[in-house]
C-alpha cells in the first residue's frame, strides 16, 4: 500500500500496533543509525534500545538482528514456552550455518539469509548458559571503560588463576562490540597461539550482554578484531605495526 497522507500513515500505525498487541514475532525495522556512543565516540552496538511501544511493555524477549546492510531489525516474544524455544534454537552451533533464520508468527513470517547477518542481540532477563569452548569461561560485553580499567581487572584475576582478554570486534556492516574474554591462565605458548588462529573458525561466537541477554557473533561478518594486552603466542610473521586510527564512514 502505498502511503500518500497523514491519514493513511496514522491507520497504518494503528494496523501494526494491533497486530502486535496480539502477540508473536513482529518486527520493527529502522535504517536510522545507531543512536548512542561511548564516550570516544564509538558506537556500540548494544547502547541503544529497541523501540519502545505500548505494546511492548511485558515483553520477555527482544532479538535485534544487525545486517551487513547496515540495517537494525526488532523482533519480540512475550510468551515463555516460545521465548524458551527460541534461546534454544539460538544455542545451536548451525546458528549461522543454515541458510536462512526463519522467524514466524500467526501473523507473519520473516527469512533472513544469514550470509546477511553480522550478529544477533537477545535481550532477556533469563539468560540461558552460554555454550563456550573449554578455554574459555566467560565472554561479556563491556564498555569502553574497561579497557582503561584493565591492569585492575587483570591483577584481580590473575589471583584466580585467570587471565582477561579485551577485544573490540568490528563487522563488515560498521557495527561494533567490546567484549571480556576470561580465559584459563594454565594455557602455554602453543595453546594461546591455536585459540587465536581459530578464532575465525568458530561456528558462532557467543556472549553474555551487560544489561541481561546473549549475543551471537558471526565470525563470517567480522572485518577487525584488535585484542589487549597483547598476548604471548602470536605469529612471527606477524607485521610489527600499532593501531593508529580506524575511519569508519
């Protein structure tokens, strides 16, 4: 339908409010940018919420798929069975393996090919376990104070018998995520170097969200990843070359 007047965009609006108010998946798209940015000026993925609307006030579970397009879209749960279900069928290592990520509803039904996606956000208050290789023990997004606050969070671990990771990971759709690796510290030269060398080679790389959730990243989509500390392991052919600047358009 093609809109033409006030009238006709508010019953529009009207007609997607209802649908929604009557539960299931149903999306809200926006081909706005990020709104939110740490306080470098980087835009983080997660900073900025999704929508809010009448409709979605009891809602247990908002999944935020972010494309290679550079396209943001919103879809919503609020039953338990379903929302249960679907952090399921997230967990699976063939999350970004098949073709397309189907999202249905009584009203609608929505593919996305996931060749086209960078990562998924799930927003929800019970998060499941996360499924994480044997090295690792947590992975958690964080801001961009955790990188000046390191040297206390590395003594505090390492006490623990752990070691921390920062890394900042950029995808091929602009978008952008800090996130905490905890990691075993008992792991010699060899192993670091092979955990680096796959990384790439992971189906899918999970996180926990900071404000109550999991994250999936596809390893696919990524165009950068800087890591610190630098860590022990790294390749002599390795160019010997700092970070200076990144411009992102």
């Amino acid at each position: 339908m093609n809109l033409t007047g006030n009238q006709e965009v508010a019953q529009a609006e009207t007609a997607l409010i209802d649908l929604c108010a009557d539960g299931g998946f149903a999306a809200i798209e926006t081909p706005t940018p990020l709104p939110g940015a740490d306080a470098d000026g980087e835009e983080n993925t997660s900073t900025a919420s999704p929508p809010e609307r009448g409709v979605a006030k009891n809602i247990d579970l908002t999944l935020d798929i972010f494309a290679e397009d550079g396209s943001r879209t919103w879809f919503y749960q609020d039953d338990g069975v379903k929302v249960h279900k679907t952090l399921r069928q997230l967990l699976s290592p063939r999350l970004f393996s098949q073709p397309l990520l189907t999202l249905a509803s009584e009203h609608s039904v929505s593919a996305v090919p996931t060749r086209t996606v960078d990562l998924i956000l799930a927003h929800t208050e019970s998060p499941p376990p996360l499924p994480l290789p044997p090295e690792w023990l947590d992975v958690v997004e964080v801001s961009g104070e955790a990188f000046l606050d390191y040297a206390d969070a590395e003594a505090q671990l390492a006490a623990e018998g752990k070691r921390i990771l920062l890394a900042e990971i950029h995808t091929l759709g602009d978008w952008m995520i800090r996130l905490k690796f905890v990691k075993k510290d008992s792991a010699t030269i060899h192993e670091q170097r092979q955990v680096w060398a796959h990384f790439f080679d992971l189906p899918g790389i999970p996180f926990r969200l900071a404000a109550g959730g999991v994250g999936f990243i596809n390893p696919m989509k990524i165009s950068r990843v800087t890591v610190c500390p630098p860590f022990e392991g790294i390749p002599e052919t390795a160019l010997p070359l700092d970070l200076l600047q990144c411009i992102r358009s």
